[in-house]
C-alpha cells in the first residue's frame, strides 16, 4: 500500500515509473543485466540518455538553439556554475530575492562575481514577488537570475521578469514540468530532478547556445557548460540510473497529455487546498494570493500546539511529510505532478476533519 507523499524533495514518483523500473530491474529490455550496470558509453544506454533528453525537449518545446544537459551536483552546484559560465569581470550580476533558494544562490554569486540585489520581497516577509520593471534591471549585466518558485516559503512567480538583452537565469528545481513554459525567455534553467523529474543525483541545465563557451578561464573543467554540451554529458560518468528513471517520468509526463493536462490537474490539486485553507479560521497560509505556489502549499495551524498530533494524526492517516520547513515553521504540502488528486481530496478530508474533532 503506497501512502499520500507530500513531501518537499526528494519527493514522490509515479508509481507506474516504479512499477516499470521494478520490472525493469535485473533484466534490462532483455540485456541480461540491470541498466544501472553498463557502460554510460554502450549504444543502448546512449539511445535510454538521447530518448530522454527528446522528451524533455519534446515536452517543453525546447528551441534548436538550446542545449540540454544532464548534470550532477544538484540545483547547489549551478549556484557556482552559472557565474562561472555567465560572469563577466566588467559587469555587475542581477539578482531577485524571494526567499531561502534565491538567498543561498546569492550567497554563493557573490562569491564569484559582483552580486546585486536588484528587488527583494524581505520587507514584504517573502509573502509576494517584488515588482521587476525593466528598469530594475541594469542594462550591462552578464545576467538577472532568479527564483520562479520557492519551495519553502510557497511564494511564485505569476509572471517572467522581462530584462531585455540581458540573459535570465532561472532555478527551476521545485515548478518546472508543473506546466508548460516558454523557453525562448531564457538564458539558462536549471532544476536538481528530486522535485518534478525523477530522484535526486542528477540537475537538468537548459541553456541558450550562445551563452556557452564563455566560462572564465580558470573555471574548473567539470563546471564548463562547454565541456558537457560538447560531449553529450558524457564528459564523465553521468547518473545513469537517475537520468534513466527521468526518462521514465518524461514519458509518463508524455502519456499523460503533456504539460497542458498535467498543468491542469495540478491547477485543481491546488485550487482545492487553498480554498480549504482559506475556507477556515483554523488554517492559514500567508502568501498573497496572486504569488501562490502550485507546488508548495505552506500553511500554519491557529495553536502551534496542535502541531505535533496533527502531524501524527496524518501520518497515521497515509499522509505523509506534511512537516513545513524548519525556516517557516508549521506545515507544508508538496504538490508535485506525481501527487495524484485523490491525494489532495484526502488531505482536504483530513484537514476538516482534523478541525472539526480539535479545532
Ligand atoms: C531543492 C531546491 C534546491 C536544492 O537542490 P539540491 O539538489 O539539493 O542542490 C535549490 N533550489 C530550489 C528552488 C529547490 O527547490
């Protein structure tokens, strides 16, 4: 019996890709040996890696001019990547502050380059996006990077900051495949797997072909985004197991209609949580409502008290990880595409009832 799975990363799969890779275990399409255990180089792994990346590139209509590698080192690692491919000695860095992932990629920019905060929503708690007018921008910057969702604080962005010439960086980790996207709008995305692609191990970096071949020159060779682009990911062994297991999430992604049906079921995943929330005294969430995250739905209980046997009480219930972040506190559920909408039903049914018996 698999339990509800609501938690923030590494988080569910679906269990038809578990099902498939269970099958697919010790004897691999009729390989006599698992696919985790060949080489990254045999054509039948190449033909398992190209599959892939064509569905990604198919399911979010990635443009020709776009590279799409498949990296270790998790969304962190592109924290130092990206300004070391991107920076430029005579130009500032922009960046947007929403929350604790952007902040983290800030931290670590400003290691490596001139890192401005060009809009921040700290004075507003991170309860909302800053307004980004173009202007907010610096003209000269090597790129504008920020965050489209923030997964511990649930806060999105409803819009693509708009910065002209100047390249936008996105960490896609927690939103990316929720819907479809218009890719042409950026620079580089980047997103660590354990959130919406498959298990952790691997990060998928879409970039834009012109910005490769640019990396400073005492960049270390596994952080060249040309190094990877020129060799298929292959410039070392790749996550082969977890990069064989996203290829199985694109598929399924695939037959489930694409991203414009999966974006509509995790429209009404999360319609159905927020109005619950917002439907009571006894549960709240505090994020304007326009800035609201799809994927990561936060929200306290009226006494802090009841947190614990709430906590219990769900996992007692098959809903599992509803713990919030230790940074925010109280609770959160991760709505990723393979949280089935039974799943929210359920927890919406958990959480009246919850109320009604210790409200
Ligand atoms: C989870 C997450 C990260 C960190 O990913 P790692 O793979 O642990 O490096 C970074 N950014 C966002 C938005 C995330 O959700």
């Amino acid at each position: 019996m698999r339990a509800f799975n609501f938690c923030a990363g590494p988080a569910a799969l679906p269990t038809a890709v578990l099902e498939r890779a269970r099958e697919e275990l010790l004897d691999w399409r009729g390989a006599g040996c698992s696919v985790m255990e060949i080489s990254h180089r045999n054509p039948l792994y190449m033909e398992v890696a190209g599959k892939a990346e064509q569905d990604l590139r198919t399911l979010l209509s990635i443009p020709e001019h776009y590279a799409v590698l498949f990296l270790s080192g998790g969304a962190t690692t592109q924290f130092s990547m990206v300004p070391f491919n991107l920076a430029r000695q005579d130009a500032p860095a922009d960046y947007i502050d929403t929350g604790h992932w952007s902040a983290k990629a800030i931290r670590e920019g400003a290691r490596y380059t001139r890192a401005r905060v060009v809009a921040s929503a700290r004075e507003d708690g991170y309860r909302s996006v800053p307004e980004c007018p173009r202007e907010a921008f610096d003209e000269g910057a090597a790129y504008v990077h920020y965050c489209p969702n923030e997964t511990i604080h649930g806060v999105a962005f409803p819009f693509i900051p708009e910065t002209g010439d100047v390249p936008l960086v996105a960490d896609y980790s927690s939103a990316i495949l929720s819907g479809p996207l218009d890719v042409s709008r950026f620079g580089v995305i980047y997103a660590g797997a354990q959130k919406n692609i498959g298990p952790a191990g691997i990060t998928v970096v879409i970039v834009r072909r012109d910005l490769i071949g640019r990396a400073r020159p005492d960049t270390p060779a596994l952080y060249d985004y040309a190094l990877h682009a020129g060799q298929g990911s292959m410039a070392n062994t790749p996550p082969t197991y977890p990069w064989y297991l996203a290829g199985l999430v694109f598929e399924w992604l695939l037959e489930q209609g694409g991203l414009p049906a999966i974006e509509a079921v995790n429209a009404r995943k999360a319609e159905k949580l927020y109005a619950c929330i917002d439907g009571s005294d006894f549960y709240r969430n505090p994020v304007r409502p326009d800035c609201r995250s799809r994927m990561n739905v936060p929200f306290t209980l009226a006494d802090d008290r009841l947190d614990n046997a709430f906590l219990e009480e769900s996992a007692a219930s098959g809903l599992l990880f509803l713990k919030g972040h230790r940074a925010v506190g109280g609770m959160r559920a991760s709505l990723y595409n393979a949280v089935p909408e039974e799943a929210v039903d359920a927890l919406v049914a958990f959480l009246q009832e919850f109320e009604r018996t210790r409200g």
